[in-house]
C-alpha cells in the first residue's frame, strides 16, 4: 500500500523542511510514502529549500493558484492507494497519520476528515469569534451535506485513491474555498466518511496564517454554491 502526502506550500520558507521532515518521520509501518510538493507560486526561498531536499516531487506553479489549484495539481500527481493533504505549516501533526489511515486500511472509510474539536489531543486555544465562526461554516455546510461532521475546514482529509481521482477533475476552488468544496463533492459521492480527533498548533497572523475572515465569507457563497449549483 501506498500513502500519497500532497503539501502545497505558498511562501513557507521557515517550516517546509521541518514539516516534511516531520512526514518522513511519522510511523505508520509498512506502508510506502510518496510526498508531493505543490509551491503555489512562492516569492520567498520555498522553492530553492524544496529542491535540496531528497525524496521528494515537487511541481512548481509559474503563478498562484491558492490552495485549491495546488490541491487538484496534487491530485494528478499523486499515485499512492490513499491521500492525504498536508499544510505547509506546522498546525497539523504528522503523528497523527497513522490514525488517519486506520478507518481507511480497515476498510470502514472512504474519507477520514481530522477533527481539531472531538480530540483528547493537544489544541491551542483561539479566539471565541473565530470558534463561533468555524462552527457556522460547519454547521451550515452540514446542513446542506447531511453530514454531521465538527470540522469542515480542517487541514487533514484523506481519501482512497477511488476518490481523490474521482474528485480531481471536478474541482474548481482556487483559494480556500477548497474545502467546503471537497466536502460538498464528497457527500454527493455517497462516500463512507469518518472522523478522527488530531492535534492542533495553530499559528496566528504575525505567525504567517494565511486564511483571514475575507475568505470566511467567501466560504458561505462556495457552501451554498457547490451544494446547490455543481
């Protein structure tokens, strides 16, 4: 079996070694890692630290895509029997995999979605507004899914390779609209979905966070979108 770990990075120059050092690391036994590096048009040094590092593809975007461009070029590249999509940044831990994986390799899931909310897990603690709003586009993404996850906008969703390749062609969010998308596309597909509590180290915006309350917005016209128009 195979474990694909599709990374797109936009000007991460101070985590990208240590995230995919990280990924290399994580124990998840037998199974082979592939690691797919997708830089979304950095203007930083992500892309000189991408090439020195062994073991690795990398597709390089002439310009940027957002998250969602790098996500569906991920997508075509990748080979493994699972996926998995992993921020450049160190929010999420790559210990984790393993758990990610189970529901998969037992053959209960299709998708496994991270929860940062159902975990027993270390997670830093944010702001109040920022819980509230995560919630919302949760609970309204929910609503039109007719799932029940706790976690629509999380970083980690794995997926068989039945899927990721079905959804591939259909994507069309570029920024972070990638994720309410995917879970729209996901719940049309009738896919098993699982969820598996992780860690979380979130980063805030003097940190290097990208994601701002602009793109929460766009989120409730890509939820009502992707539910009802595609």
């Amino acid at each position: 079996m195979k474990f694909s770990i599709i990374i797109p990075a936009y000007n991460e120059e101070k985590t990208i070694e240590e995230i995919i050092r990280r990924a290399k690391a994580a124990d998840i036994g037998k199974i082979e890692k592939e690691f797919i590096v997708v830089d979304d048009g950095s203007t930083d040094k992500t892309r000189e630290i991408i090439k020195a590092i062994p073991g690795i593809k990398y597709v390089f975007h002439e310009q940027n895509l957002g998250k969602g461009g790098a996500v569906k070029t991920g997508f075509q590249e990748a080979t493994g029997d699972i996926a998995i999509i992993q921020d450049a940044d160190l929010e999420c831990d790559p210990e984790d995999y393993a758990s990610l994986i189970k529901p998969i390799s037992s053959d209960c899931a299709d998708v496994v979605y991270g929860s940062r909310f159902i975990t027993g897990k270390p997670r830093r603690v944010f702001s109040f507004h920022r819980y509230l709003a995560n919630i919302f586009l949760t609970s309204l993404s929910n609503f039109f899914t007719n799932l029940s996850l706790t976690d629509m906008e999380t970083c980690y969703k794995v997926f068989t390779k039945d899927v990721y390749k079905k959804l591939e062609p259909l994507l069309k969010s570029r920024r972070f609209g990638i994720e309410p998308e995917l879970t729209a596309r996901v719940a049309k597909l009738k896919a098993r979905v699982y969820e598996v509590g992780i860690s979380y180290y979130g980063r805030d915006y003097d940190g290097g966070k990208k994601i701002n309350w602009k793109d929460g917005l766009a989120a409730i016209w890509h939820i009502i979108k992707f539910n009802l128009f595609s």
